[in-house]
C-alpha cells in the first residue's frame, strides 16, 4: 500500500511535489536502489520529485509516517491523503 499526500492531493492549479510513504512488505527488491537508500534522500527527491518514506505507513497509531504525512507541518491541521493499493496480478496483466 502506498499513501500519497502533498499538494498533488489539494485543490492547487500547479503543485508542487508530493510525500509517499509505503510499506516494503513484498515489494520487489528489483527497484532503483535509490528508493530504498535514507541517505540518498536529496537525490530521491530530485529524480521522483517528491518524497517516499518507507514504512510507518499504517494509517493506525503505529504509522508515524503515516501520521506525519497528514498534518500540515505549519498549522499541525489534518490534510488529505490518498491510498493506492496494486496487487502484482493487476501489474503483470497491465
């Protein structure tokens, strides 16, 4: 599951960027090593121009991504955030 938040999810003409986070449970470790390198973090966001963090993305008390991507960091107000969830049979029938 990856939860997507940032001005990509408002109501903003031109966005900026957006904030990710996802759980890695299952998740090829075929993907650009970028992603899953924290010290790589400068150069993620420049080449997926946002954000991604990995787990801690339960929308549950244990998601301190999750909770941390939905509140405004200036105001601490709520902000929207949306789910996406593929299975890898949607992904290799594509």
């Amino acid at each position: 599951m990856v939860f997507v938040g940032g001005s990509f999810v408002t109501s903003k003409e031109f966005p900026g960027d957006y904030d990710a986070c996802w759980d890695t449970v299952g998740v090829s470790s075929t993907l650009d090593p970028i992603i899953y390198d924290d010290n790589l973090g400068i150069e993620r966001r420049e080449k997926y121009r946002g954000d991604w963090l990995m787990g801690g993305c339960d929308p549950g008390p244990t998601g301190e991504f999750f909770r941390f991507l939905s509140r405004d960091k200036v105001t601490g107000e709520e902000r929207g955030m949306i789910g996406i969830k593929l299975r890898m049979v949607e992904l290799l029938n594509s």
